[in-house]
C-alpha cells in the first residue's frame, strides 16, 4: 500500500506544471546520448577549425542553458519548462558537435577520450535537470540550492574539460608541444659553454649550422605557408622538422664556442677533480637498480644473491675512490669527509650482505 502511495505521489507531482516538459527534456538527452554508443566513427566532412569553431559555439550555447535552467528553477513554472526544453535543445547540438570533433582523428585513443568525456557531460545534463525538477516542487528542501549549484559547477567543468582536451589533439599541437620541450632542453647549452656537446671539430660545426640554417629557414617559411592554408598535418611536419634543425643548430653552435675558447691563448686547461663524477653516478645507478631487484617480492634466490654482488661491487670501487680521494687532498674537513662516506658505505654493505645470507639460509 505504501509503495502504491508513493507512486501515486510521484505521479502527482510529475502533473504539475513544468515537471512534465523536465520528463520530456531528460528523455530526449537519454536519446541523444545513445549516438555515443557507436563502436567507430566516421571520418569528420568539416575542417578542424570549422568543428572546433562549432564546438566553441555550441559549448556556449550549453553552457548559458545550464545557467537559465538555474535561474528557472527558482522561478514559475512555464519558465522551467522553456529552460529545460531549450537545453535538451543545446545539448543534442553540443553533442553532435562533439562526435564531429572526435572524427577530427582517427586515432582510437584519442576518439575514447572525447566520447568518455561526452558521456561525462550526458550525465551532469541529466543531474542538474533532476536537481532543477526537485527545487521547483520544493524550494525549501534541505541543500535542494547547493545540490542544483553543484550540478550546475559540473556541468561547467566537464564541458571545459572536453574543450581543453579537444585543444591539446588539434593537428600540429602535439608537434609544436614536443618542440617546446626539445628547445628546451638544448637551450642551457649556449648558456655556459665550458664542456664538448659532441665530437664535431670546428669545421664541421660551421657545416652543420650552415645545413641546419638551411633546413630552418625552409621549415619555417613551410609552417608559415602552412597555417595560411590550414593545412595541419603538413603544419606539424615543419614544426618538427624546425625543430630539429635547431636543436642540431644550437649543438653545433655550443661545440663551435666551446672549441674557440679553450684554443685561446688565455684559456687555462681544466684541472682533474678529486673524484669522477662519472664513475659516482654510475654507480648510484647501478646500486638503486640492484637494490629494487632486493626489494621485489618476486626475485629468485639466485636474482637476489646477482643483486647483491652488484652492490657490493659498486660499493667497494667508491669506498676505494673515497680512499684515493682523501689520501689526495690537504684539505682536513674534506679528508676526514671522504674517510666517514667510505665507512659509512662499508657498514651499510656489510649489513646488507649478512642480512641476505640470512634471508637465502631461510629458504634454501
């Protein structure tokens, strides 16, 4: 009988006015939502700025909808009815810009993002309609404005997610990301040229950067051609090539000035340090991988015993450099520095080695 009553109820209320035209927006973005059921999408008819542009447009559309179903809710009926009524309107458009957009590419993983964020955008539609429904019949039930706010927030925040995404796997933006990264990179080369980047002498430095100078001013007339004529992925080709030839410019440029001032007169020849810091570093690295192969539940016993031999190895030949090293210096805070590292890595070897005989005592 209860449950009788409560259908009953929800059947009253659902006559009111403008709950009806709700039901019936809720129901046409069910409908919409089910074209991102597809298993593959057809390869977009439009350019990428023309689906991006419609895009942008119909993101906006959406977007002020959500906002007039907020400010309807609050309102009279009729007016919550032609606020969800437009939405459903300027969701249906929203999507089928959206499954436009993911015909842009025909990558796979690129398509499931853009339709995984459709499927976001469904659902916060969906919420907010529901919290809409639920303020108009009740306007004072607990938390119904910062339920319809928060619905709302989604709303926002998923469309702005599509869009940022859409943005970063435009044609060329890859390209053009990895460029900055490359540039990057090379750019401390010019910054203090005091160490050789390659094995180049000084004429063929002056070679490279006249070939890469070449290839540059080529790519860089391409990308601007390119992007007159909207033509992506020829746009990203230049971008990378560009970049190439500069990095490979300032290479050889940094090895050119490299090359120039030790062959000055004035130049004073580099003194040997104390330690390789080569020799450290390989160590270090050699040391952490055998130490995660220790710490894996899954090494054998004989993967365990390799690992340990390794890091005895390594940490014998540092203890040995620390030694040299002191026995070098005149420096008494440095010599008495260099003798506690070299103890301090025996100990902690020697610990380590008595640890693992336990360890492979225990399941042999």
């Amino acid at each position: 009988v209860a449950k009788a009553v409560s259908h009953s109820l929800n059947n009253c209320v659902n006559c009111l006015p403008g709950q009806k035209d709700v039901d019936m927006a809720l129901k046409s973005i069910g409908e919409s939502s089910k074209k991102l059921l597809v298993d593959s999408l057809p390869p977009s008819t439009k350019s990428f700025q023309e689906a991006q542009s419609e895009l942008n447009q119909a993101a906006e559309d959406l977007n002020q909808a959500a906002g007039e179903v907020v400010h309807a809710s609050r309102g009279q009926s009729g007016e919550l009815a032609a606020a969800s009524g437009k939405f459903s309107d300027d969701f249906d458009e929203f999507l089928d810009a959206g499954l436009e957009m993911a015909g842009q590419t025909q990558n796979k993983d690129d398509q499931i993002q853009v339709i995984g964020n459709l499927k976001t955008i469904s659902m916060a539609s969906s919420k907010l309609l529901l919290a809409a429904k639920s303020l108009s019949v009740d306007s004072g039930a607990p938390s119904a404005k910062n339920l319809l706010a928060a619905a709302a927030r989604a709303v926002t925040e998923s469309i702005n997610q599509l869009i940022t995404i859409c943005t970063q796997q435009a044609p060329g933006q890859k390209e053009c990301d990895n460029a900055l990264r490359e540039l990057e990179t090379v750019k401390g080369m010019l910054e203090n040229p005091n160490e050789p980047v390659s094995d180049l002498s000084y004429f063929d430095c002056i070679e490279s950067v006249m070939e890469n100078s070449k290839v540059l001013g080529e790519s860089m007339a391409g990308i601007s051609q390119n992007a007159k004529t909207g033509d992506l992925p020829s746009f990203g080709e230049c971008v990378s090539v560009a970049s190439k030839a500069l990095c490979g410019l300032t290479e050889a440029a940094a090895q050119a000035a490299y090359l120039v001032g030790i062959s000055d007169p004035n130049s004073q020849a580099g003194q040997q340090g104390l330690v390789d810091p080569i020799q450290f570093a390989r160590a270090n690295q050699a040391i952490q991988m055998a130490c995660q192969n220790l710490v894996d539940p899954a090494s054998s016993p004989s993967q365990v015993l390799s690992a340990a031999t390794i890091v005895a190895k390594h940490t014998s030949a540092l203890c040995n450099a620390c030694r040299i090293a002191s026995s070098k210096t005149a420096n008494p805070v440095a010599k008495r520095h260099f003798v506690q590292s070299a103890k301090e890595v025996a100990n902690s070897t020697a610990n380590l080695v008595k640890t693992i005989k336990v360890i492979t005592q225990i399941f042999v």
